[in-house]
C-alpha cells in the first residue's frame, strides 16, 4: 500500500551573517537547530517522542557540527531519548535530499511521521573545513577531467560565458534579489516561516542578509572574485571575469526543519496538511560546469510529474551564484515573477546543508500566500549533482 506523504509545517531560523559577530555566530549549530526543532513540534501540538526520525543536512561534518547534529539538537530540545536521527551530506543540496528521503520512507510505509531539517553555522565551521590540506577529488577523477576540475567560482564563470550572460544582467539579477527579499521583509511575508531565535545577545526575530539599498551600479563597482591569468589561459571562452561577492551567495548561518507525515497520521492528529509532494529527482551532470544539472533536474522532474514549466506556478532555483538561476531561466522561458519570487541565496544568504530545506519552507508558504498550486525547488551541488522537487499546495 502506498502512503500518501504531506507537509504538515515548515520553519526555519532567520539567516544570520555567517562571520564573526554575526547575530547566530556565537551560538553553537546544535543549539541553533534545537530551537527550530522545538519549534516545530510545539508549534503543531506534536509529541515529540512521536517522530520516528530526524533527518538533518549538513555538510562540513567536522568540529561542532560532526556529532551527528540532528541527535544533540533534538536531546537539546528535550526529545525524548529513545528519537533517532542521522545526517545527510549532497551538498549544498543535502537537506532538501533529507526531505526527499523523508518523503519516501513516509511512501514506503517505513515512517509516518519524520522532521527533515538542516543545519549550518558557517560562522563557526568555516566552508572547506573538513578538507584543509586535503585532496577531495582524487587522481583518477583529475586525470579524467584532465587538467583537473575547478572551484565553483570558476564553474559559475564558465556558466556565464557558456549561455551569454553579461556582467549587468548578473547583477541587475543579484539587485533584484535583494529587492524582493527586502520587500516580503517588510510586508510580513517571511513572519510565518520564522522562528525567532534566542542568542546570547538576545532575540534574533529576522535576516540581517538583506540589503535593500543594493542597486545594479553598485554592484558593478565590485572586482571578479576568481579572476586569474593562468585559469584565463586554461580557459580562453572566459573573455571578461563577472562572478563577484555581490552576485554570489552569502556566506550564513541558519537551520530550518520541515515536518513531514504520512496523510493518514495528520489526519488522526487533527492536523491540516499544506502540501503534497508530485515528483522527486536527482541527477548528475558535468563536474567542471559543476552548477548546471538544476537544467536536467529539472527536466526530469516535470516528465515524472507529467508537468511542464507552464503549469508551475512558482519556481525557486538556489542562487549559488547569480549565473545559475539564469542559465535555467534561458533553458525553460519562464517568466521573472515565478522565478524566485522572494529573493535567494543572494539575499538570504546560503547556509550549505540548510538551504534545501530553507527553501521548501519560503516556497510553500509563498505558495500558501499567494494561491499558487505547484511549486518546483532545484538546487545545483558540489560535484555537479542537482536535486529537484515538485509540490503541490493542498490547503
């Protein structure tokens, strides 16, 4: 028998600028992840020694975030002892695939009720962390991409040659980010999918990522972040070197958790379910590109769905760098209002293993917001994978 699996709630902590004296910086992750997990299971009268398990993205798996996050966040938050939990690591993509394995054990009848959430405090784990002094790729790997691969600024780099994009349509998109974040700040938009967190120096109630003053002029007076000679040799299609801070993703801190539960099981709680998932994909695509297989995800997703882009009425692509939405954009024609429509990772920063389940959360409550039907999620990984889901508003 098949199971039917539903989004019951899905919140996350404001971002917080991922440096030190950032407003989460001197709070521990699993101190951070505790309280939206309290917050989920509080917030929808769950008794927490109900969740059958806790699955938690993450990705540098080292100092305060290697012992298994998610189960001393959930014994910081009380859960009972006996709540399992593990962590997933794809990448930037890793809580987004917690909900994705989430969902389908829920389908598989192996749980009927799981949090999926994700958690990274980049002010306290700098990025690359796990691999100082360390060799990730391996020799066969480099010999078969011979001369080897490249960081994700240059593969965004090559992104942006490869489909023709110029350095004012980046960054009139990164401003426009910006702007919209700004926007649904000050509406209350994001109220409902925010938990407020509690810091050592107080309450921290909303993103401090937000800059609602960015503008397309100044972001042009900002330098390439990756340009160098010997990479322009290696690399001649790059003629003029675009990617800069302000048209890439933020460096954050934050954790977000969605609760996910069989239909049957919401339905005997007296809880509302809000969506339910159409089709699930992951894939892979070229490592050097590195950021483009959001493009077959995609693709992949929709056939499953036995959708096309026309029927999605809201589509949240991870802005990891700015050429990553818009070379999607160029490939499907779908219109800026559905893209993005709150703003991303430009502007609310990226929280690696957070950001999948971040985005969920501002999708389907943008979705319950505005009365859009279907939402599509995709994010582009390290290693040149992509996870993509399509969901369906049901409340």
């Amino acid at each position: 028998m098949k199971h039917n699996a539903v989004i019951v709630d899905a919140l996350r902590s404001p971002m917080g600028k991922g440096k030190p004296g950032g407003a989460l910086s001197e709070l521990h992750a699993n101190e951070l992840l505790a309280q939206v997990l309290k917050a989920i299971v509080e917030r929808n009268g769950v008794d927490p020694g109900t969740v059958d398990d806790i699955l938690v993205g993450c990705v540098s798996q080292v100092g305060e975030q290697s012992g298994t996050p998610g189960r001393m966040a959930a014994l910081a938050a009380g859960f009972p002892e006996h709540v399992p939990s593990t962590t997933i690591d794809r990448k930037c993509g890793s809580s987004q695939q917690a909900v994705h394995f989430a969902a389908q054990g829920i389908m598989a009848g192996a749980y009927d009720l799981v949090i999926a959430a994700g958690i990274e405090s980049m002010s306290r784990i700098p990025m690359g962390s796990s691999r100082i002094g360390q060799d990730p790729v391996g020799p066969s790997v480099q010999e078969r991409y011979a001369p080897g691969l490249v960081g994700q600024g240059v593969s965004a780099e090559l992104v942006a040659s490869r489909w023709e994009l110029s350095r004012s349509q980046l960054d009139e998109y990164s401003a426009r980010s910006h702007q919209r974040a700004a926007e649904c700040r000050e509406s209350g938009a994001f109220e409902r999918e925010i938990v407020s967190i509690t810091t050592p120096q107080g309450v921290f109630s909303a993103d401090e990522t937000i800059r609602a003053s960015s503008s397309p002029e100044g972001l042009a007076g900002l330098q390439p972040a990756f340009e160098n000679a010997d990479l322009s040799e290696r690399f001649p299609e790059i003629t003029d070197w675009k990617i800069t801070a302000g048209n890439s993703s933020q460096i954050t801190d934050g954790a977000s958790a969605l609760l996910i539960m069989s239909e049957e099981r919401a339905n005997a709680l007296g809880l509302k379910p809000l969506a339910r998932f159409v089709s699930f994909d992951v894939c892979g695509d070229n490592p050097l590109l590195m950021l483009t297989a959001p493009i077959p995800a995609t693709r992949r997703a929709l056939k499953k769905a036995g959708m096309t882009p026309e029927q999605i009425d809201h589509f949240e692509v991870n802005e990891a760098f700015a050429p990553v939405p818009l070379a999607w954009q160029k490939e499907f024609g779908v219109s800026d209002e559905r893209l993005n429509p709150c703003g991303g990772a430009i502007a609310l920063g990226h929280p690696l293993g957070a950001s999948g389940a971040r985005l969920m959360t501002t999708m389907l409550h943008s979705l319950l917001r505005n009365g859009g039907r279907y939402g599509l999620q995709t994010m582009c990984e390290a290693g040149g994978m992509a996870n993509a889901t399509i969901i369906e508003r049901i409340a």
